[in-house]
C-alpha cells in the first residue's frame, strides 16, 4: 500500500497556474530604502512610515526562530522583492468592469468568480493579489450598515485614528521575528471595522494570492468588532506552482471590544512544492486576537497547502467571561511540514477557551500539533479543552503532538485528550467492497475524521473545505 | 464454463495468507436464486473463502479459478468485483467515525449505479429508500444519521450489514456469520431480511455455526469446508446431523491452529 501511496502522490497541484498580468515589481534586496519607496508607491502620512522603519530596525536585532518541528533551507531575505503590483492596478478600478479581464480569469481559476460570488453567495470580497488589493466587491451595501472592509492601504490614509490605535496593538512589533518583517514591509491586506451592536450583514471574505516570482508576500489583516458587534470572515490563498520557496509572512490582529464576536476562518492552498520537497510556499504567518469582556474569538482553518507551514493563531482572554476556540484541520503529505497550533492566554475570571485540532499526515510529511494554554494568576475559575486528533495515511509520515500548559491558578482546569489512528485497511476494504474506489473512500474517512473542525466553517465553505481535501488527497493510494 | 446458468462457479481454488495455504481445492457452482449454507469447524477457512473471493489486499491467489455471471472475478478489482454484484456480509464490522451511514449508503449506492451506466439518485429519492430499509432490519431512522457503526452493539451492526445488502441489491450476497452473538429477535431480522431479498436472480452463501438460522433461511445445499476445502454436502438435512454430532464423524483431524476462531 505504501508504495503505491507514494506512487500516487504526484498529483498536480491545481492552482499551480501563472497568469499573464504585467506588473510592476521592485529589485530584490532589502533596506530602509526600500521601505521608504514601498511608503511612497503607497503614498503613506508620515507617521506610518516612521512606524515601518522603527520596525525594520527591530527586526535587524532579531534571530531567526528555530524551536519549530520544521526543517527548511534558510530564506534569503535580500533575494526576495518586496513590493509587486499588477501594472493595471495604478488607476485603481472603482468597480469590476474595470478590473483587468486576466486578472478576473485567474480568480475563475481558482474557482471564485467574483461577479458570481456577488450575485449569489451575497459574499463579500476582497481580493489581495501579490501586493496589492485588487477590487473590493459589496462596499456599498456595507457602508450601509456603517461596515468598514477595505484595502488596509486605504485605512490608512481614511481611518488613521483607527490605524494608529489598534496597529500593532494585539501584535507588538518585537513580538516574533517574521512579524516585525512584516511591520517594515507589509504592503496590503484587509480592514475591518464593525461599529457598536452592528452584525456585519454578510459573511466578509478575502482571497490572497502570490503571482510573481521571488515576491514575498506580506500582508497584514485588522479586524475590530466594535462592542457586540458582530462577524464572521474567511480568507483563502494558493499561489502558482514554481520551483524556488516563496515566503508569506502574514499579520492578521483581531480585536473584539467588550460582547463583540469574531469568527476567522480560513482555508488556505498555498503551493506546497513538489514531491521531492522543491518549491513552495514558506507560510510563516501570525496571527492573534484579543478578547475583552463577554468577547469571543473563533478561529477556525483548514490548512493544505505550503511546503512549511508555522502557523498559531491565538486568543488572548483579557476580559471576564471571554471565550476562545480554535479548530482546525491540517493535512500534509508529499514533503510537507507543518507546525501548528494555538495559544490560549487566560487572563480573565471565568474565560473559556476550546481547541479541537485535526492533524492528517500523508507520503513522507510531518505534521505536529503545538499548543499553549496559560492559566494566568487572575484567571479564576477558567477552563479550557483540547483534543487533538491525528490521522496517519501510509507509514512514512509523522504526527506530533506538543501542548503545553501553565496553570498559576488553582482553580483552573485544564483538559487534554489526544488520539492517533489510521485509515486503516479495514475500513479500506468495506468501503471498496460496497462498491467506491480507494480515493474517494480515503477522501471520505478523512472528511468524516475532520466533521467537528468542518462543521464550523460557514456553509458554502465548508463544502469548498471538503472538496479542497478531496483534491488534495487524490492519489493518496493506489 | 461447464454451465451457463451458474452465476458463481469457483474451480479447485487455492489461495494463502502471509504463504499460508488456506484454501487447498475449492470447488463450488451456484446458480442464480440459490442459497447455500457452510458450515465447518473454526479455522476451516470460510471467512477466507469470503476474503479470497471478494479480493481483500493479502489473500493471495495461487491457482484455480472463479467467476461471477461468466465473469473471471480473480481479475477485478475490489471495487469492480463489488459492482458486479458481489457483496459480503463482514463477521465484524469495522467502524468508520464521522462519515455519517446515510453518507455512506448513499456513496456506495451511487458509486454502483455509475458502474452500471445510471443516474444516481437525488438525496430526497435516497433518503426515502434508506428509511424503508431501515424498517425492514428493525434500525431507528436516527441510525442513518451515525457513523458508519460507529457505537453500534453487535447485533446493530449485523443488521446494519443486511441493511447495505437491501440498498446495494447484489446478484451474491456473501454473509459472513451474521448470525454469531445475535439474541433470537435479532437473528430473526437478519433472517427476514435475508428473506426478503430472496429472489431467482439472487443468490446467497450463508456461512454459520448454528442450525437454527437455517431454520429460517431454508437453504438449497449444505455443505461443510473443512481444512481449505468442501469435505460434504448435502441438503438441509445436513446441517441437522451436524449440529447433533458435530464435524469429527467427517474425519478432518483438527489442527493445532484450527482450534483458534
Ligand atoms: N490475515 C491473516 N493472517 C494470518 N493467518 C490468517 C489470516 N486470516 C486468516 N488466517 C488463518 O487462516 C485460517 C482460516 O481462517 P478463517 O478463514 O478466518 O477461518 P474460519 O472463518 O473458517 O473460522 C486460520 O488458520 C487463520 O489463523
Ligand atoms: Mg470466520
């Protein structure tokens, strides 16, 4: 069976594709020049640029991080370009007839035709290609409601009150390495902003994707959920197939002010390289939010793409009666590495968090599970649960599991539960004797294994989540 | 073929598991509407026989052969072998958390129905049939909506099995002791069940310990495997000698490793 796992592995990768937008795009290198021109292109105040610089000399202190399960070539920060733009994007379009047409047949290929999304999943999108957000649909009707979602580039210059007080402020710049990369040089990505007691009337939705070649990207997502206002948002990324590594190192920060609720899901298909491990995305994201009273963050994502995926999206439970969760669903297989998880930081009486993880390794790839949940002094009476489920295909494949837990209140509890299993050759076979062939049984038992993460998901996504497995695991045997 | 009325005919078949030779000369016809009982000793090779002919990974095939409907079976696929009608009745039934039995059911049924070139149903049409099934083996409706077996009892699972065979309409059904642990209610829905399905176009291989499921699934032949092979047959009457005196008077010496189920 091994042997014709592996066999089988070699399945294309179907977003690999490369479109033909001109573009314009910087010389690799990087250097305080570079952040000055990326400031100017984006004709920044004054204020932000000083932010970006202060960030970048952070960075130049800081080490790379190793403590990850992952093995990797070291990126090259200096042969990366960090700004690239769509030529077309310059006159910015102020309505979809004026996106260029290639660039709206690459999101058909993905399978998000925007004007059809429009009309009838009533999603709103907004679409970040290479650097660059490309057309925000549905702003009207949102305005409406008194929603803000648009290009962070944009806040910048009409939001700057916002900007200023909430940049940064659930991601410090010092806080890791690839994040204070991203602070000096982060080029586009979403805002959001929901004010006091509304419900975003539709679900609000970004698509990333990397088009040319040795271009980083680096966006970096705001979201704040006024008090008990209301969310729900989901991104997708995949990138086109190519033989060097490309890094993404993303920020996303959530802040969820006192009873507000954000729900953050996403499915993300990067190219994850070939299988002898050439290629691929570098997925080195971080991602955070802060829960103040009554305030709940959910963190769903269904991860399958990247060649090395580091990745924890996180909850910090500040306020009284805060809840976080966390499901999510990675899969890995051909060379593949993933080291994910979450971290839970209790600060709050009574806060709450949950975290259900479904790992599912396949060919010779790693996957591990790492979590954190601290219980800290104050954090009367909190809880949290977690369960994590692994799912090996073939015996060539890893899973990990690595939670920690810091309990300094007593009268915290902490619950873990962990299982291993493996499709195994019995549910192979009833499933083939009644009469389906071996990938679509796989795709099934897999899909029925990630149920609890899946049910999560919005509607229309979930059915998107369980068809990216399906594609991603055809070949997975024989 | 000798016959071409024979819808399952097996020619000195030997096959073996990890180089074991476990069937050592099979020879069986059965004809459409048939129902033949085995009966024999534990380690005799009837779950095997099963394995052998619906082509599980690791049951090797050393020579003879077998052939569905005039159909060399050998050559198939797993999957292919079950499209063409046969289906076996699993001793124990695995389990498959999260992929709900409705899921399932409907999967199967619609992955057969390709195979034969017809459309595959829309839920609401599949859903009505799966309902009626259920009745018919005594499940709640609630059960289309667990996993696959998933926290079922024993005698669940059996009649989730004869459930899959009422859906799945085979040309041979293969039970596989569906009746060992079942409580006397129990076994007489499988029994039912298996009745129901009983038609001239459909066969069946009933493979039990126990007279008295024959009692109520009236088969055509008896006939005992013992060490690889069929040692007798017979018709009904011959399930009622051996429950009274047991497989020695037919002089297979038991092995060692027969002793073990
Ligand atoms: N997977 C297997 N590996 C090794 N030996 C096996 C395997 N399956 C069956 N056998 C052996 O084959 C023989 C027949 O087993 P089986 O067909 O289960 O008998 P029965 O169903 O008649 O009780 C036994 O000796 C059993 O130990
Ligand atoms: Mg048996």
């Amino acid at each position: 069976m091994t042997e014709q796992i592996d066999k089988a592995l070699a399945r294309e990768y179907e977003a690999g594709f490369v479109s033909a937008v001109e573009s314009e795009t910087f010389e690799p290198g990087l250097n305080e020049d570079v952040i000055r021109r990326i400031s100017e292109v984006k004709g920044e105040p004054e204020w932000m640029l000083e932010w970006r610089l202060k960030a970048f000399r952070v960075w130049q202190e800081m080490e790379e991080p190793n403590w990850a399960h992952v093995d990797y070539e070291k990126v090259d920060f200096q042969a990366i370009s960090y700004y690239s733009a769509p030529k077309s994007m310059k006159d910015k379009p102020k309505s979809l007839d004026e996106v260029d047409p290639e660039l709206l047949r690459t999101y058909e290929k993905l399978g998000i035709p925007l004007v059809e999304q429009q009309m009838l999943a009533g999603v709103a999108v907004d679409a970040v290609f290479d650097s660059v957000s490309v057309v925000t649909t549905f702003r009207e009707k949102l305005e409406e409601a008194g929603v803000i979602f648009c290009p962070i580039s944009e806040a910048v210059h009409k939001y700057p009150e916002l900007l200023k007080k909430y940049l940064g402020s659930v991601v410090p710049t010092k806080d890791n390495f690839f994040a204070a990369l991203n602070c000096a040089v982060f080029t586009d990505g979403s805002f959001v902003y929901i004010p006091k007691g509304v419900r975003c009337p539709m679900e609000l939705s970004t698509y990333f994707r990397i088009n040319e070649q040795n271009t980083g990207q680096f966006e970096r997502t705001l979201i704040i959920a006024d008090e008990g206002s209301h969310v729900s948002y989901l991104e997708g990324c995949t990138a086109p197939q190519r033989d060097e590594n490309q890094l993404h190192a993303a920020v996303v920060e959530l802040v969820a002010l006192d009873d507000a609720e954000i729900k953050y899901s996403t499915v993300q298909n990067w190219y994850p390289g070939d299988e002898e491990g050439k290629g691929g995305i570098y997925n080195f994201v971080t991602k955070r939010g802060i829960c103040h009273t009554n305030a709940k963050i959910s963190w769903t994502q269904v991860e399958t793409g990247s060649s090395v995926t580091w990745k924890y999206p996180s909850c910090v439970l500040k306020g009284d009666n805060s809840i976080g969760e966390f499901y999510s669903v990675a899969l890995t297989r051909g060379r593949q590495q993933a080291d994910t998880g979450t971290k839970m930081i209790h600060i709050g009486k009574n806060t709450k968090s949950t975290i259900i993880s479904k790992g599912i390794s396949a060919g010779k790839s790693n996957n591990s599970y790492r979590g954190l949940v601290r219980m800290n002094p104050g954090a009367q009476g909190a809880r949290n649960f977690t369960q994590c489920d692994s799912l090996l295909i073939g015996d060539q494949c890893g899973a990990h599991t690595f939670p920690y837990v810091e309990s300094r209140n007593p009268s915290a509890i902490v619950e873990h539960e962990a299982t291993t299993s493996k499709v195994s050759d019995d549910q192979m076979f009833l499933c083939q004797q009644r009469g389906i062939d071996p990938e679509k049984a796989v795709s099934m038992i897999v899909n029925g294994f990630c149920k609890e993460v899946f049910k999560e998901l919005p509607m229309e996504f979930a059915v998107e989540a369980g068809k990216l497995l399906e594609i991603s695991l055809e070949g997975s045997v024989g | 073929m000798s016959n071409e009325n024979v819808l399952l005919s097996i020619k000195d078949l030997h096959a073996s598991v990890e180089e074991k030779n476990i069937i050592k000369g099979l020879n069986l016809d059965i004809k459409p509407g048939e129902v033949h009982a085995i009966m024999g000793p534990n380690g005799a090779g009837k779950s095997t026989m099963g394995y052998v002919l619906s082509g599980r990974d690791g049951y090797t095939v050393d020579s003879g052969s077998a052939s569905l409907a005039g159909e060399d079976l050998l050559d198939m696929d797993v999957e292919d072998r079950a499209r063409a009608g046969l289906f076996l009745a699993f001793q124990y039934p695995v389990e498959i958390p999260g992929v709900s039995n409705l899921e399932f059911l409907k999967v199967s049924v619609d992955a057969q129905r390709e195979a034969r070139g017809e459309e595959s149903l829309t839920s609401a049409e599949f859903l009505k049939v799966a309902k009626e099934a259920c009745k018919q083996v005594n499940l709640p409706v609630s059960f289309l909506k667990r996993g696959v077996n998933e926290g079922f009892s024993g005698g669940e699972k059996k009649r989730n099995e004869i459930m899959q065979m009422i859906l799945l309409k085979p040309k041979l059904c293969i039970l596989d002791e569906t009746d060992s642990g079942l409580d006397i209610d129990a076994m007489q829905v499988v029994a039912n069940g298996v009745n129901s399905q009983r038609s001239s176009e459909r066969s069946f291989i009933v493979v039990t310990h126990y007279q008295r499921l024959l009692d109520y699934i009236k088969p055509d032949f008896v006939h005992v495997l013992a060490d690889g092979k069929i040692v007798k047959s017979g018709d009904a009457s011959l399930a009622k000698e051996l429950e009274e005196q047991g497989y020695a008077w037919l002089q297979t010496e038991p092995k060692e490793d027969e002793l073990e189920d």
